[in-house]
C-alpha cells in the first residue's frame, strides 16, 4: 500500500498554519461531494443501520468539528458558503432536503451536537444570518430533542450541548432535562478521570465524555462552578492515565470499537487546549497533537481525491461497526478543535516536546490495563478484559484480547467457524474439535498489579480458566490454568506481523519451529511464541485477509495443545520490527512451578494469587 500524491502528505504539520492547511486539505474535497444544496455529504455508495438520508446529514454535519474550529481561528475553505447552506434547508420541514423529525434513538441526535457547537463559537457566522423563519426551524428542530428517548450514555452530552446553545443563544430551552443529563454524566463517573457506562473504558472516554464536558467548562465555567471545577479535576487525572496509551513516534494504541474515527485520539488534547486546561505542559501537549497528526497522516486513510474511508491504517469495512457510514470518519475532525484558541495563546508560542519518562510498565487501575514500552518504541497493553452489554461487530476481538499493540493493532473475525476466519492474535480459542472455536469474551478481574493481572472467564459453561499476564522487558507471559468438564483442543496465537511490505517482491517467510518454539521472521519484523510448559505444538496460521486493523494480510504464530479434565499452559509473547535474531536470543528463563503456583523469569520470582 501507498499513500495517494495528496497535498496532506506533503504537509510538515509543525505550525498552526500548517494545522490549517492540513484541515483544509481534508475539506477541500468534500466541496464536490456536498449535495441536496449543501445540506448533505455524499462520500460514496454504503450503508448502516440508519437510513441513507440521514447519512448524509451525518457527513455533513461531522465536517463541522473542523469548520468551526477553522473558522474560528480566522482560516476558510472553499466550500464553506454552499456547506451553510444545509442551516437554511435542512431544518426547515417544508423542504425537500428536510433533515427530518428527531425521533427516539435518533441518530440525527448525535450529530446535532456539532451544530450546537456552531452556535456556541460562531453565532455571528451561523444564528444572524437566518432569517426569522429560519431561526424558529432551526431552534424547533433543535429543541425537540427534548422530549426524545436515547441512550443514556455519551449521547446525553449531545442533548447538554444543545441545551447550553440554546441557553447562550437566550432562546427557551429545558433546564430540566440539562440537569437530568448533567448528572446522569456524573452517576457514570468511576475515579482517575474515567467514565462508565453501557461500553466500559474504551477511546469513548478521551473523544466523547471528557471531550464534551472541556466544551462544557469552555462554556460554562463562571454559571456552573462547582461542576465545571469537577470536570477540571477529572480532566487532569486522565490525562496522566491517557498519555500512556501514546507512543513515541505518535500513534495510541487502538482498542475497543469505533476506531474508524483514527485521529480523534488527539481529540482530548486539542480540547484541553481549548479549555485552557494545561493537564500537561503545553510543550508536551503540542509534541502529542503534532506527532500525531504527523503519523496519521502518513498513513492510506484517503482515497485518491482525498476523502477519508472507513478503516483504520488502511480502508477497511471488515473492522467498521454496524453504525459506520461512508461519512462517519470524519468524526476524527474533533481533533482539530484546537485552531479555535487565539494565535498568540501560549500553546501556539510553545516548542514542540517529546513525551517525559514514563513508569513501564504501568497499571491503570479503573480498566485493569497493563501498559508495557518497548525498547521498538511500541506500547503493548495487557488488558484484563472486560466486555459491553452493547454487541458491537466483534466485541470479543476489540475489548477481550490479551494484548493490543500500536505496531501491531489487533485483528477483528468473521466467523467463529473455521481458525483462519479468527482474528487469532493475542487470543487463546477453545473447542470441542467440531470446527467452532470460542475465546476469551466476559471475565472477571481478580486481581491486577504492575506484576500481574488476573482473570477468570468461561468460554464454556463446563470449562473455568484462569489467565495470568505478566510484562517483562519486550516480552510477556501468559499462563492459563484451565478446569473442563469435556475435552477441549485449543489454540494460541501471539501477535500478528505483515506478511508483505508495500510493493516490495514477495519474500518467503522464514519460520522457525522447534517443539516449543515459533518464530516468524521478515526483513521487517519478527513475532514469536514459545511454549514453557513442554505440552504443546507449534505452528503458524495466515488468517482471512483484512481482519487486522494494521495490515491487511498477516502472519500469527500459534501453539496447539489439548485440555483433558485439567491443564495448565506458560508461553511467552513478543513482537518486534527488527529481524535481528537477538530478538530471538534475548528470549527470557522461565520457568513455572504448578505445585507452588509460582514464576520464576530470569533471576526473578513471583508468587502468584
């Protein structure tokens, strides 16, 4: 794969000029994809699971979160007279462009919240202009969220700002349902800066929950003290929980659903900015926003007009979620929200900084995540597990895995029949050897340290395992003790490394198997996974292509062992983009005692509970 010749590519992203031009670049294009006078973005031909005139609205209205921004730091796009259009048209009920009426769960509620942004930074721009028939269609249509049901998760943000628009806007809204919503928001609230709700500790915290409640100090810190002083405070504390997901060069490491929005894990940062809240020095910060644009934009996330896709490192329906629309992704625009501060904010005139030293490994206690650096400059998280009530597309793949990776991202499934179908890294899959595999979904955390974590989960009703991870320099280990009332086979797969690099001539891929022992080796990276425990075989599957969210076409190492009544299995994991063998050499001792439930990993020793 290869980037298309498109002017962001170009972009060195080292200035607020060149954060402009960028935006700009990523807007330019949806001007001759604008339709139905304005009022709706046609990306291309696709659906989800709302109906295709509202993904239209959905795409235009998402290209806000970089206009207004835009606009608001003195820059313009071409586009922009016909894009306003959709205030006059879309509202209005008389015409043809009709957004339509808001109904329950209504996934137009969502995507009035960048209007409300509108409203709140550019009222000028967006609310004077209208005429008063237009004004009253717009504030009609904007109220009636009012009385609708929605989820009451991050979506009641979108009903907060709506209501603070409207608010600042001096026109009647429901203070009522603005308190009800507020401390629904604060009832989710855990500790460390993390929210809760249907969908556990995922990206929705940094670019939904905190991301709104920064727009809400913005707005309200000298009406809403106390609570804006709350959010204050949550804000900090996640910002030194948040910067551990971050590598050195730029990307955060993907997890949990919705990662089609790519960029908009910058979003929390640019917000930050926004609210003033300097949760790290602004030198850090900028480095943060910067770096990573910079490694975004480096990636094929464009097609060859420069239209962003569905994907992550590349286009990619197999990993989007049921409602991913072909004008979803530009979501990731929430990021750009820091071009609304002055120019001569302090943030502007700071120099860009690398992150500080960082604890590794570190536990974030909330969401039971182990966060690991590599000397690869990657950063591995070994995750404890957890798992939505929400049944996402592969909601065991995106919440459930032993370890997600930057470097390595991590691979959904399309079927659980038939193992190369599997998204088998970072997985152990059972079965009753009738061709349907099962993995870790729901689990229990019992305990979690900068040791260890520990889980228990039941792929079975009959079968009990009990899972360790353990960081230990570029490497981790996994032991798994399992009870099952019927045999079971089962297969383990460490992470996954691309069995091609762009357009070089295809290479055969070097394997190294011994009886406990897979090791797969490239030009540009190696991945491993060694059996300790003597009871297992070694091989190596290419799933389904596409599955990764990284690569589209990879290589897993796998061990293959059998479970009669009661077994426990020791392996050891890594991965690195270096194909010197001393990846291989360095492999670590280890060494497990079942009778005194004890690792032993070079000269060190752990009891474990």
């Amino acid at each position: 794969m290869t980037n298309y010749d498109l002017p962001i590519t170009q972009n060195p992203l080292l200035t607020r000029e060149d954060l402009a031009k960028a935006l700009i670049s990523i807007l330019e294009p949806c001007k001759t994809h604008l339709v139905q006078e304005g009022a709706g973005l046609f990306n291309y031909n696709g659906g989800c699971t709302y109906s295709e005139k509202v993904v239209l609205f959905e795409g235009w209205s998402r290209l806000l979160w970089g206009i207004v921004p835009l606009k608001k730091g003195g820059f313009t796009w071409r586009g922009d007279e016909l894009h306003k259009n959709g205030y006059r048209i879309g509202p209005d009920p008389n015409s043809k462009y009709y957004w339509g009426d808001v109904k329950d769960f209504d996934q137009k509620i969502v995507e009035m919240a960048s209007i409300s942004l509108s409203l709140l930074l550019l009222k000028e721009e967006y609310w004077d202009p209208l005429t008063a028939k237009e004004k009253q269609n717009l504030y009609s249509w904007l109220y009636s969220v009012n009385s609708k049901e929605f989820s009451k998760n991050n979506w009641l943000f979108f009903r907060i700002l709506i209501n603070i628009a409207l608010l600042k806007l001096n026109l009647p809204y429901s203070k009522d349902k603005l308190e009800q919503d507020l401390t629904l928001i604060d009832n989710m609230y855990v500790s460390d800066g993390w929210y809760k709700d249907k969908v556990p500790f995922d990206y929705y915290n940094p670019f939904a929950i905190q991301y709104y409640s920064l727009i809400y100090y913005h707005f309200m810190k000298d009406v809403d003290k106390e609570r804006c002083n709350s959010y204050k405070n949550r804000v900090i504390q996640f910002a030194q929980q948040y910067i551990h997901f971050i590598g050195e060069e730029g990307g955060f490491v993907p997890y949990g659903r919705s990662q089609t929005y790519r960029f908009a894990s910058l979003s929390f940062f640019s917000a930050c900015v926004f609210a003033d809240i300097e949760v790290l020095p602004w030198s850090i910060i900028k480095g943060i926003i910067f770096r990573g644009f910079r490694w975004w934009f480096k990636q094929p996330i464009f097609d060859k007009e420069g239209m962003l896709t569905i994907g992550y490192l590349y286009p990619n329906l197999m990993m989007s979620e049921q409602y991913n629309a072909p004008g979803s992704p530009y979501w990731a625009l929430k990021s750009f929200l820091v071009l609304a501060i002055d120019k001569e904010h302090e943030f502007w005139k700071s120099k860009e900084d690398k992150l500080p030293t960082l604890e590794n490994p570190k536990l974030l206690k909330v969401p039971n995540m182990l966060m690991m650096r590599t000397s690869d400059k990657d950063v591995v998280m070994l995750n404890g597990g957890q798992y939505p009530l929400f049944q996402m597309n592969s909601a065991p793949e995106k919440y459930s895995k032993f370890a997600y990776s930057i470097k390595w991202g991590f691979s959904t499934s399309i079927s659980n029949y038939g193992f190369e179908k599997l998204g088998c890294d970072s997985m152990l899959f059972v079965s009753l050897g009738d061709g349907y595999w099962r993995a870790r979904r729901e689990c229990k955390v019992e305990y979690s340290s900068t040791e260890y974590i520990k889980t228990t989960w039941s792929p079975y009703s009959f079968t009990q395992i009990t899972t360790y991870l353990l960081p230990y320099r570029n490497y981790h280990i996994r032991i798994h003790h399992i009870v099952s009332e019927q045999n079971l086979i089962t297969r383990e797969g460490g992470f996954a490394i691309p069995r091609y690099n762009s357009f070089e001539q295809e290479r055969e891929d070097e394997i190294l198997l011994t009886t406990s022992l897979v090791a797969i080796k490239k030009p540009w990276a190696t991945t491993l996974i060694k059996d300790i425990m003597g009871n297992r075989k070694t091989m190596s599957v290419y799933p389904t292509p596409n599955l990764n969210l990284n690569y589209p076409a990879v290589i897993v190492p796998i061990l293959e062992g059998s479970v009669e009544k009661e077994t426990v299995f020791v392996s050891i994991v890594g991965a690195s983009s270096s194909n010197n063998s001393s990846f291989i050499d360095e492999i670590p001792l280890v060494s497990y005692d079942e009778e005194k439930h004890s690792l032993v990993i070079g000269e060190r020793k752990i009891v474990l509970l």
